[in-house]
C-alpha cells in the first residue's frame, strides 16, 4: 500500500448533513464502521441522539464515532459554527457530506410557491453555506474533500419536479464549477442516487404528485448502496478524484 493509499484509508472527520434519516444516517453508519469521525448534522436532535447510542458499540470497535450537532443548513451561521466547531475540536475537517435535502414535489400550476422556497433554501442555499463554511477551512489546511449529494434529477426532469430537479441540476453545477475552481488539493464529487428509500417523499403534499410517486417508487434500494458509494469516493488517494457517481435501481432505466 502506498503512502496515499494509507493517508486516504486513515480515520477522517467527515461532517455529514442531513443525518437523522435515509443517506445521511446509512452514511452515517457506514463511515463510523470505517473507523471515521464523523460530525452529523441535522434538526432532528433526538434522532441523531438515538444513532449516537445505537452506534456506540460500534464505534467501541472501530475507533470511529459519531457527534450529534442540531443544524440547519439554511441558516449560514449556523452551519459556519457546525464547521468551526469540528475544526476547533479535532484539529481538521476532512470531508463536508452535504446530504441535506427536501423533496415536496409537485405541479407548476399548483403554485406551492412556499414548497418551492424550501427546496430552493435547503437544497441550494444550504449547499452553498456549507461550501462557504468549508472552503476557506480546506484551504488553509492544505486539503480536503467537498461531497454533494445530488440526485439522478439533476440529469433528467419529470412531470411534477420541475422545481426539484432545478435544485439539483443547481446542484450539480455547483459542485463541477467548486471542482474545476479549487486547487486539487481539494478534492470534489457529486453523488446521484436513483430511488432510495428514504423519508423524502413524505414531504409530498400535493395528491397527484404523490400518487405518481408511489409508482416511481415501485422500484428502490436502501440507503446503504450510497453510503458504499460515499466511503468508496473518500477512501481514494489523494491523487484520486471520483467526480461523480451516478447509483440506482437495476430497474429504474
């Protein structure tokens, strides 16, 4: 193994956000079983408490942890000091996870303009205040690793997600213009998951788009299928940068 094999493989603190469900809590888990430090944000406080305990034995086994932090991503405050709190606890942050994101879906002309607002706040805005948050810390530490998770929606629009999808192509597109900006030290991958299990669908109010979406769903695989994903782009070494990766059902085409 090489040096930056080993650099690569070694414990990281990676900040993950979105963790109290779905991507968020699989990566979670499968990061804290890797033996990595990771710092999960969320709202959901009592969640992240109950993942901390129950991934207390094996973090007791792998070296790894996990820290409960409430946040929210549209409050750029708040996520300045989930970043600074990390880097003033252990010295570094090594990766920024931003998982967080909502996914009301619904036709244009049914005006849900508040639903739009928030999935333009959390799954743009909240993007951006992480990078902001991270960038200068990664800069100044000579290194680090940016993941979005995005979503096959920024390849492809459908009936219903119109607004969705634009947050995700929006992105995307940030996540490539971060990537070919930085310095390689730094380095960037966007994560696009097909169906997943998850909670996102439950914030779906209008009928129609929910009744289209139970079919979508026919077809899904759990959450745990991205966390390999996500372990697979931070295990690389450093002169390795997975751009994207695109996961989903065998049987969604």
């Amino acid at each position: 193994m090489t040096t930056q094999q080993a650099e690569a493989m070694g414990p990281k603190v990676v900040l993950v956000t979105g963790a109290s469900s779905g991507i968020g809590e699989a990566a979670a888990e499968r990061l804290v079983a890797d033996g990595h430090r990771v710092v999960a944000g969320a709202r959901r406080t009592d969640r992240l408490d109950a993942l901390a305990e129950r991934l207390a034995p094996v973090a007791a086994r792998s070296g790894g942890g996990l820290d409960p932090v409430g946040l929210d991503v549209t409050d750029p405050a708040a996520v300045r000091a989930y970043v600074e709190g990390a880097r003033e606890r252990y010295g570094r942050v090594d990766a920024l996870v931003s998982n967080a994101g909502v996914m009301p879906l619904s036709r244009l002309d049914s005006l849900l303009v508040d639903e739009w607002d928030r999935m333009i706040d959390v799954n743009v805005r909240g993007l951006l205040h992480g990078i902001a948050a991270a960038l200068p810390v990664f800069t100044a530490q000579g290194g680090g690793h940016f993941v979005t998770v995005a979503s096959v929606g920024a390849h492809e629009v459908v009936p219903t997600g119109a607004v969705y999808c634009a947050t995700k192509f929006a992105a995307w597109a940030i996540t490539e213009g971060l990537r070919q900006e930085c310095d390689p030290s730094v380095r960037v991958t966007t994560l696009s998951p097909g169906v997943v299990t998850s909670e996102l669908a439950d914030s779906i109010t209008e009928p129609g788009a929910a009744e289209a979406m139970r079919s979508f769903r026919a077809h899904q695989i759990g959450p745990r299928a991205i966390a390999d994903a996500l372990a697979y782009a931070l295990a690389q070494p450093s002169d390795v940068d997975v751009n994207e990766i695109v996961v989903r059902p065998a049987r969604q085409r």
